[in-house]
C-alpha cells in the first residue's frame, strides 16, 4: 500500500527565514577551534551518504543548506520521500555522495547527520502510523501535535509531511484551540468560545478540547468549528463521535443557528493513539485523528557519512 504522491515539492513550503538557522547549528557544533579540521585539511574529497536501517528520506533542504556555506555539494541518489530499505544482502543503502573540502566536510558531517536522522525518523513513523489506518479502512486525516521539539519545529513538521500525515497547527496562531486551562479561566466553554469568536475573525478556527458529550454539545452550540474527544476509550469514543453525527443528521444535515447541536463542525480525537492500538481505535465518525506517537519519542534514521579512502 502507498500513500499519494505530493502535488508539488516539500522544500516550496520552507519559510525564506529558515535558512538563518543554520549558522546556528553549525557554531553550536564549532564554537571555536577546529582541531580535527588541522589534521585533515582542505583537500579535494568525496564522502557517501549511507542509508543504514529502515526510514522515509526526509530532509534533503537542510543537509543541502548545512554543506552549502561550507563550500559542498551534495547529489541525491534518493528523493524526498523515498523509502530508505537495506537489506541482509545490502545492508546499506547510497542515499547521497557529498564533495568538498576534507575540512568541511567533517565541519558539516554531524549536524547534517543529526538533522536527516531526526526528520526522517518522524517521516517514517508518520508513514507507517498513516498506512495503518488505511489498511484499517479510515479515511480521515491522521496529524500529528504541536508537542514539538523548542528550536526544531520546523523541521519536525517538515517531516510529518513528508511521511503523508497532517501536521496539525504549527503554533499558537495557526488556529484558536482552548484547552481545559482556557475554559477553566474564562469560566465556561461557551464564554471562552465566544471570547475567541470575538478576535479571530472568520479566517481562523475556534477548536475546542472536550471531555464529555455534553462539553462538545455545549462547544458546537457556541459556535466551535472543530471539538476534540479527549482520552475518551474507544468504546466510549464511538458513542460520542456517532451521536454527534446523528444530532446533525437528525436536523437534516444543516447548520442550524439557534439549535447548536445541529451544527456539523470536525470530530477530532487525541490521546495514547499509538501505532500499536491504531487499527482498534479508529471510528468512521470521527474526521481527526490527532497523536504525539509520530514525532515524540520516534526512532532516529541510521545514516552515516564517509569519506572515500583514495587508492595507494
């Protein structure tokens, strides 16, 4: 089973700012002298890029990006996406060939490395998360959570979408979503919700997360676009998403001003979906499934990067 290729190319959705993060990450690694850099030098040489275990490629802008001002070029063998599968008779695969000074090579080695690791491992559990909910037979969108890495969002999203899933909101702007704290402090779910209807204007969703039927039945009548099931049991979760729908359908499948349980908004779910329990956890009704499983505590990509001996 595949998933559907992308309609244009990953690196087009690259902010013009990102690339001011580099230097960065490249002084982190170098604050001062570069003892190694003494020993090897600035001669002429070429390194492979060694695809080590199994993973979705992701992240060929930044490793460009970090071998770039360090005077290298880098040719992929693999494209954005590509499946990365040794095997017992290839135990690794050539996913780029990198050129340039010895020097900075081994400048840009590590945090190259560290980056398509990290990128590509959440690409590749995005993927398998996602290819299982297909195979289960859902149809909806699997996301993953802005419970991201402080300083790596960008590239932690990147790689949800390079796997194929949603990558949710990307930060507090993106979308109005009041949690349990919100409506705790505002003093109900239909104050905080009206509150947010008052600023966001009509270009941002009110999302709002609900323990109980009742708490969404209250958050579609004040006017909430999206409700999130949260830590419901699946069984639970089933009856709650399904009288959802029916309070809509039950009105004839309008959006009814004055009624509030009529209107049709997004059923999100969150909380411990996991690659393990996807296949008994997913339900028809519900539009979202939303988890923390593809980008927290994900398995890193095994790649190194090695310099060719030179024939003696």
């Amino acid at each position: 089973m595949s998933i559907t290729p992308p309609l244009g190319s990953y690196s087009h959705l690259l902010p013009p700012s990102w690339k001011t993060v580099i230097p960065t990450w490249l002084a982190e690694d170098t604050p001062s002298l570069d003892f190694g850099g003494f020993v090897v030098g600035e001669g002429a040489e070429e390194a492979t890029l060694w695809g080590k275990s199994e993973g979705v490629l992701a992240g060929i802008p930044f490793v460009d990006e970090i071998f770039s001002p360090l005077g290298c070029s880098v040719k992929w063998h693999l494209a954005e996406g590509d499946a990365v599968l040794p095997t017992a008779s290839m135990p690794k695969i050539k996913v780029a060939t990198v050129t340039g000074p010895a020097r900075c090579l081994l400048l840009g080695e590590r945090v190259a490395l560290n980056t398509l690791a990290r990128c590509s491992g959440i690409a590749w559990k995005s993927r398998k998360v996602l290819l299982l909910a297909r195979k289960a037979g859902y149809k909806g969108i699997i996301a993953g959570t802005r419970k991201t890495t402080p300083g790596f969002r960008l590239v932690e999203k990147y790689g949800m979408l390079v796997g194929g899933v949603d990558a949710h909101r990307y930060d507090l702007s993106s979308m109005v979503m009041l949690k349990d704290n919100h409506i705790w402090s505002k003093g109900s779910i239909t104050q905080a919700v009206h509150a947010a209807k008052s600023v966001a204007g009509f270009a941002l969703r009110v999302h709002v997360e609900c323990q109980s039927l009742a708490e969404a039945r209250e958050a579609i009548a004040a006017g909430a676009d999206i409700i999130m099931l949260d830590n419901f049991s699946p069984a639970d979760l089933r009856v709650a998403a399904g009288e959802l729908k029916q309070d809509w359908f039950k009105a004839g499948g309008k959006d009814l001003d004055q009624s509030g349980v009529a209107k049709r908004c997004l059923i999100e779910v969150s909380g411990g979906l996991t690659e393990e329990n996807i296949a008994e956890s997913l339900c028809d009704d519900v539009d979202i499934y939303s988890t923390s499983a593809i980008h927290q505590g994900v398995s890193t990509v095994d790649f190194s990067l090695k310099i060719q001996p030179k024939a003696k």
